[in-house]
C-alpha cells in the first residue's frame, strides 16, 4: 500500500505533506521526553527491527502472503509517538531506497502508516483495552484496524485525486487488506504476549502501556 | 528486498559519484517534481526526460537492468488505475510519472553513497532527530536482516502446520525474540556509546565541503537541459 509518485494529485500529497510533517514534528518532540538522549541509537535499531520484521513473509490464502506492517505494534510496545518516528524512519527508507512508495507521496504514506496506523491506533488500542479490559483481544482488533484504516485512506486519496474510481478502489484496498490484517493481528498479539513472558520489565518500564489493566 | 543491495551500486567510481550530494539531490528531486506536477506531459516531454535520466545513468556507470527493474515497482500499483472504465487512458500519464520519478530516485540513491545521502538530506533541512535515527538505522538494518533471515530460516524448517492461525502465531514468536534481541542490542549500542562519552551530539571526523565549480556547472547544465524539455517539448 506505498503509493508510488503520480498517483496523487497535488492538492492531496502536498496537504498530506503538510500534515505529516506537523505530526513528525510533534512526535519528535514527545518521543524524545520520553526517552531522553538514548533515543538515537534505540531508535534507530528499533526502525532496523521495524525494517527487517517487514521482510518476513506469512502464507495468506492460496499462495499469496502478507508481511508485517508493524504500526499497532510498534504504537504498542514503543508508545505512539516513538513508534511513530520509527515508521516514519523505515517509510524515508523505503522510499529513497527501496523505490517502495513515492517520494512526492512519502507524505501520504507517512500520514496512513505512521499517523493514523500508529499513532492513531495506540489511542484505538488504549480505548478497546479500557473497553474489553483484555490486551490481547485490544491488540488484536487494533492491529486489524490499523491495516485496513491505513488501506482505507490509501484507497481514499487515490478516489479523491482521480486516479481510481471510489466504486472501485475502497473495496479492493480494504477488502484486501481486511483479510492480511487478520495475520497482522495474530502476530502482533503473539509477539506481545511472548515479549510479556520473556521481558516483563520492558512492560513495566512502560512500554506495554496500562500493564495494571493487563494483570 | 535484498539488504546487501542497501545502495552497493553506490561504490562505482564516476563523475556523478563524486559531485556534492547537495547538488544530486535538488537536481533529481526537481525532475520529479517537474514530472508530477506538469498538467499534461506530451510523449516527446517523457521521452526528453527518459532520455536526459539514461544519460545520467550511463555518466555514472549504473548498469541498466537494476534501474529499470526498481523504476517498474510501480506496474502493480496500476492495476488499481486500469480496470476503471476508461482507466487505460489514465495509466499511460500515470505510469510515465511514477516510473520517471522512480528511475530518477534510483539515480540519486545508487550514485550516492546512503552515508553521503543523509548529510545532504540534513543540510538541506530534513530534521535532526530523523537524520541521527536513519544513521543509525542505516548501521543496524545490515545486521537485523542478517538476524531476521537466519531465524526465519529456521522458523521455516520447523514450521509444518496446515493451519494458518497456528504458522502466524509462530511467526509471532520468531519476531518477538527479533524485537527483544534488537531491544537488547540498542540498549548495549547506548552503554558502549555513552562510556565513550556520548551524550546525544554527533561529531564528524571530517567536516563537510562547500560547493566546487563542477557541483555548480552540473546543476545549472541539468537545469537548463530539465528546462528546455519542459518548454520546448510542452505542447500547450
């Protein structure tokens, strides 16, 4: 779902741009109260995890295969605004490098998978957890959504720049996406509950938020 | 995606290779621009562009097939465009753009050695935080890919179940031991680093050049070549 460049019209990416880079900014700022003068080199592996984690695959239905987008889990285990700063690394990455997402829409991209499949998706996670009272189930839907919310606004900014017809794009985006977010959210519950039983400390040093709720 | 390949193209010697990052970057970055922002681009104008950007892929000594193979990522991408009604006149333009941009990025990446690259990017604003993030992030991918494929590898041997739920579950645990084995690298990256003295501040051992009379001749010759394709061939 990295859109390519000229697939947006300028209104959108150069919108999307704007406020990508407002709530890179923001979150800059915040994630470094948080983790003070060790969030260079923490970060910048935690976004080579986030990186290499992408690249393995998992059989989705009859031979096709999804990859880890890791926005819930890294909004989950890293907080909202550092897991935000280490998509946002990976996504700069990918686009320069990888030719994986535009470079006039790396604002867009950043906007559905850093802002809202992250940041966005750690408040939905706070709010199903107080809801259900069960991390796992909160870090399950939350996982699905972030997918096919990032997908979904994918699809909508192709719809509005008239690149792809709403009919058309919104069904194929989510419906897609609906299905690889079920393996997204398995995984991302699966590597919470096992970094919960080998770390516990990363969990209580803050890290697997609202831990009182969990035990 | 091949780790090894981060930007190994970038360690062949040529003209392009030795210019001021800086330079590379606005040139590139204003082709793209000019390719997506132009309203309506006239074959001959893709054409000028294409061939203007094989020009400079040849001056650095690129072999072709890698670009080509990188500037077509964008063919999946279409068929969200193609089976529209009407939707085959749409992905002409649509195709021309992102392949032209993404030929032009894989010129400036791989004639641009990724190290070089940033301290471009942070000269020319991209903020500080980001830039000491994809320093080190660009150090440690080599490493974690390395980590990630061996245990994938393994997970790959010992996974055999028929069922979906039970393969994803276990590749959960392949990531989370990836995450806590990253976790524990980082924290012993900033221990290392900060009895050496670290305390948040890079300092570089060579401190970066100013713009030589090649840099500046190289941008205004691709300006004036990107320029006259735009107007001369322009059609409207």
């Amino acid at each position: 779902m990295h859109i390519p460049d000229g697939f947006l019209d300028a209104k959108t990416w150069v919108t999307l741009s704007a406020a990508s880079a407002a709530a890179v900014a923001y979150a800059a700022r915040q994630s470094s109260k948080e983790l003070e003068e060790r969030q260079v080199p923490l970060l910048g592996v935690l976004s080579a995890f986030i990186f290499a984690a992408q690249m393995l695959n998992f059989p989705v239905v009859a031979g096709t295969s999804g990859h880890l987008l890791g926005g819930a889990l890294a909004a989950i285990l890293l907080g909202p605004w550092t897991g935000a700063m280490a998509i946002t690394a990976v996504l700069i990455i990918q686009a320069l490098i990888f030719q994986d997402g535009g470079i006039t829409a790396l604002g867009a991209n950043v906007f559905n998978m850093a802002v809202a499949g992250t940041m966005v998706t750690f408040f939905l996670y706070r709010a199903l957890l107080r809801l259900t009272g069960k991390w796992y189930l909160a870090a399950f839907l939350a996982a699905w959504a972030s997918v096919v919310l990032a997908a979904g606004l994918a699809g909508v900014e192709l719809a509005i720049s008239g690149t792809s017809p709403w009919h058309l794009v919104i069904p194929a985006m989510v419906g897609i996406h609906a299905l690889i977010g079920l393996g997204e959210a398995v995984i991302t519950a699966a590597v919470l509950s096992a970094v919960r039983s080998l770390r516990p400390d990363l969990v209580a040093s803050g890290l697997v938020p609202a831990q009182k709720e969990v035990a | 995606m091949q780790h090894q390949f981060f930007d190994h193209l970038s360690s062949i010697p040529s003209p392009l290779r030795d210019l001021d990052p800086r330079v590379k970057v606005v040139a590139l970055l204003s082709l793209v621009l000019v390719v997506v922002l132009w309203p309506r681009l006239t074959s001959w104008q893709v054409l000028g562009y294409l061939g203007l950007l094989l020009a400079l892929a040849r001056w650095a000594r690129l072999p072709l097939r890698p670009l080509v193979e990188r500037s077509l990522a964008v063919v999946p991408f279409l068929a969200l465009v193609a089976v529209a009604p009407r939707g085959l006149q749409l992905a002409g333009p649509i195709f021309a753009r992102g392949a032209l941009s993404a030929l032009a990025m894989v010129i400036l990446t791989s004639a641009t050695p990724f190290p070089e690259l940033l301290s471009a990017l942070a000269r020319l604003g991209l903020p500080r935080p980001l830039v000491l993030i994809l320093s080190f992030m660009y150090r440690y991918t080599f490493i974690l890919v390395d980590e990630a494929e061996r245990m994938y590898r393994a997970w790959q041997g010992r996974a055999v179940s028929r069922q979906r739920r039970v393969l994803w579950q276990s590749l959960g645990g392949v990531i989370a031991s990836l995450f806590l084995r990253s976790y524990e690298r980082g924290e012993r990256v900033y221990a290392a680093m900060a009895a050496r003295g670290f305390d948040g501040e890079i300092r570089l051992l060579s401190p970066p050049k100013g713009l030589r009379g090649r840099d500046l001749f190289f941008l205004a010759a691709f300006a004036a070549l990107l320029l006259a394709i735009t107007i001369a061939w322009g059609g409207n």
